[in-house]
C-alpha cells in the first residue's frame, strides 16, 4: 500500500492522522517508486478536510477509481466493500475519486450513503490518473508485497456495459489475482479491459 504522510494537518484533524498512521500503507509499481521525490503525487482527503502524499511502502494494495455520479461505480460499491471485508487483515483498498468535478461534501455523501468501509481520496488534478493511466471508473489496480503491478481492469464481468447487467458475476477478476497474490502465485490474468465512465474533469 501507501503510507499516508500528511504533509499539512492543523490540530482539528490530528486524531486523523494518528488513524492514518494506524492504517499505514500501500503498494507501487515502478513509475509510483519516486513519490517522495521533488514531484511526489498529492490527492486530498474530503473527510479529514487535508492534503495527503502518497509514500512507497510494502503491503499490498487495491487502488480503485470511483465517481459518486457513475452508475457503474455505484453498482460496485457493494462487491468492494464484500472484498474489503473478506480481505481486511491482508490487503488495503483506497477509492480515488479523479478530477476536481465533485466537492467535498458530493464525496462524503457518496462514501456514507453507499457505506463505504475503506478511506477515499481525490486527485484533483488527475496526477494519479495519469500516472497510472487509468481510464474509466471503476477501473481496479492490484499490487503485490514488492510494489509490482500484478492486476488491473475490471473488477468482475457483471456488468458488461452501462446500463447491462448479468444476473450475477461468472469470473472474479479481482477476487482471483487477489487470492494468487495472497498464495504467492503468479496472477494468472493481469489485465481485462474495465467498462464504466469515462474520466474526465468537467
């Protein structure tokens, strides 16, 4: 995962921080090993009210990207709030909400009525998107113990397009690289095209 070093806190917000450090950390692929470099990546925390960065560090890690208004990023919070849940002492998830589209409060509405259980951030400026060239919400990026890139895509094939859904998933794309990953097993699958919103900032 990612260490969350918040670079700038003010005291309403130390407890969070404290609970970051508990929380403590994610993976990286190669391009994300120079984050704490001149240019490191800078997303804002919308329930703590603070700008965090992104540390390397050695724990696996799901990055996903949401956006409070697709119905496809909708639809899934369920199945990564379940994963979340069957994984919660071996892996971390991060929702990433990219652009500058949604205000704070659209963010937190979105993490609590959908009962999201693991932290969400926004990339403003896209850094992260790009960095990662992620393209539709919701788009997954698993990483193993050494920071390698070992899955990303789609999160299942139950929904094959906006607006068409199978009665329920037949290939658990995440779930099984999760699953290799854990066992120390090559990913079998590491990439399946995502289907969803486009990412934009408008």
């Amino acid at each position: 995962m990612f260490r969350l070093d918040i670079f700038f806190m003010h005291k309403s917000i130390l407890f969070l921080f404290c609970f970051y450090i508990m929380l403590a950390s994610s993976a990286q692929d190669h391009a994300l090993v120079q984050l704490n470099s001149a240019y490191p990546i800078r997303l804002w925390d919308p329930i703590g009210s603070a700008p965090i960065r992104l540390v390397p560090a050695t724990i696996p890690t799901i990055l996903v990207f949401l956006s409070p208004e697709c119905p496809m990023s909708v639809s899934y919070t369920r199945t990564l709030t379940q994963i979340q849940h069957d994984f919660h002492s071996t892996i971390q998830i991060f929702a990433i909400v990219p652009g500058s589209t949604y205000t704070d409060e659209q963010v937190r509405k979105f993490y609590k009525e959908y009962g999201l259980t693991f932290p969400i951030y926004t990339d403003r400026k896209l850094q992260l998107a790009k960095k990662m060239k992620a393209t539709v919400t919701p788009e997954v990026f698993l990483f193993n113990t050494t920071g390698k890139l070992v899955y990303r895509g789609a999160i299942d094939d139950w929904l094959q397009e906006l607006g068409k859904k199978k009665t329920k998933p037949e290939q658990h794309y995440l779930r099984d690289a999760i699953l290799q990953c854990l066992n120390g097993q090559p990913v079998a699958l590491s990439y399946v095209t995502p289907q969803g919103c486009l990412i934009n900032d408008f």
